[in-house]
C-alpha cells in the first residue's frame, strides 16, 4: 500500500524535531538548511526594518522628507532577500525600491546604516533627478549618502578592519564611493570611478540636504 500523507497540522513535537534536524543539519539536505537559515533571517530582517521605519529617527526623518518631496515608500517598497555575498543593501531606481540582503548585517546599526544609505539614493533620484549612468551624479549620491547615513562612523570602519585617525570620516567617504561608481556597468575602470568622485567632491561632500548637519 502506498504511503500515508504526513498530517497537515505536524504536532509541536514534530515541529521541534524539524527544527532541531535544520539546525544540526542531520537527516536534511544542505539545500534544505541553507534554505530554512535564509528564510529566518529573511524574517529576522522584515522584523528590524519595520521597527527602523518607525523608531529609528534618521529612517524615520529620511521617509519623512522622501513623502515632502513627493515620493512617499510604503513598506512593500523596502524588501528583505537573500543577495550575493559582497553586498549588504541596494536601491533600484525603478520602480523606486530598497533591497536590504538578509544575513549580510554584522549588527542592527549596520542594518539601520545600511536603510538610511539607500534612502538617501532614493532622495536623490526623486528630488535631483539622478541619471545613474553619469558617473559624477553616482558619486555625488555615493559621496552624499556614505557621508550622512552614518556608514562611515568610526566603529564602522573598525569593525571592516581599516583603522585611521587622521581624516577617517572622509577617508572612508572617499574609498566607498569609489567603490561603488566603480561596479557601476558604466564605468569603465577605477580611475575613472576616481576622477568621477574627484571632481564632484567638494560640492557633494558639503551638500547634507534634508539634514541641517552631517549627525
């Protein structure tokens, strides 16, 4: 006789004992364990952001001003994914869409970090009109946004290993702007990434709209 089909509501027991193979990766698969951690810390990270919408105050300032400026995000438009190793958040500009990559945060403030960054590209894109394939509007959003969402804060930078006390804050702006315009598909090399943040520095650096300061 063919086998019975497990019952549909599996007792608390049965729950348990599932839970406890995915964490000891015994009678499971692997891809059935990397499976079950990605989809808890895709839940882990959907619980943390809709706190920081609410109580954090630079995401809740930075929604504020995205709604003054006409472009108002719901939370259906700040998602939670699984994303490859080397990134911890993104921003798509259409249809205007923040990704945060759950398991990629190394404590709540990089998360909230992480958040306010990508707001600040989503200010941009609805209040300057960047055109993302001009290297010098991306990194006058990169300069803007590593300068005010608080990546760049000391225990920031320690926690990736790069330790200096002389200029650390713009230190810090400079290399992740450059970075990042130099993934940009429409750059062509790092000295133009370089030249790009080079050459919209003083004026992007300085430019801390909607904050009054750099907090």
């Amino acid at each position: 006789s063919s086998p019975s089909p497990p019952p549909q509501n599996p007792t608390a027991f049965e729950q348990w004992r599932r839970k406890a193979m995915l964490v000891t990766g015994l009678g499971v698969t692997e891809d059935e364990r990397m499976g079950a951690l990605r989809a808890h810390q895709t839940r882990q990270c959907e619980k943390q952001k809709e706190y920081f919408m609410n109580y954090s105050p630079i995401v809740v300032f930075m929604l504020k001003h995205l709604k003054l400026s006409g472009c108002e995000v719901p939370p259906s438009n700040i998602l939670c994914a699984p994303c490859d190793q080397t990134k911890s958040g993104g921003f798509t500009p259409d249809p205007g869409a923040v990704v945060l990559c759950s398991g990629h945060f190394f404590s709540q403030k990089h998360m909230e970090y992480t958040l306010a960054h990508e707001l600040i590209h989503m200010y941009d894109h609805c209040k300057f009109k960047v055109d993302w394939g001009n290297l010098r509007h991306h990194a006058c959003s990169e300069i803007r946004a590593n300068n005010l969402s608080g990546d760049c804060r000391f225990s920031q930078e320690v926690r990736r290993g790069f330790i200096a006390f002389s200029k650390q804050h713009q230190a810090c702006v400079r290399r992740r702007s450059v970075d990042s315009v130099a993934a940009n598909p429409a750059c062509p090399n790092e000295a133009a990434a370089e030249r790009a943040v080079n050459e919209v520095w003083d004026s992007c650096f300085n430019d801390t709209r909607p904050f009054d300061e750099v907090h």
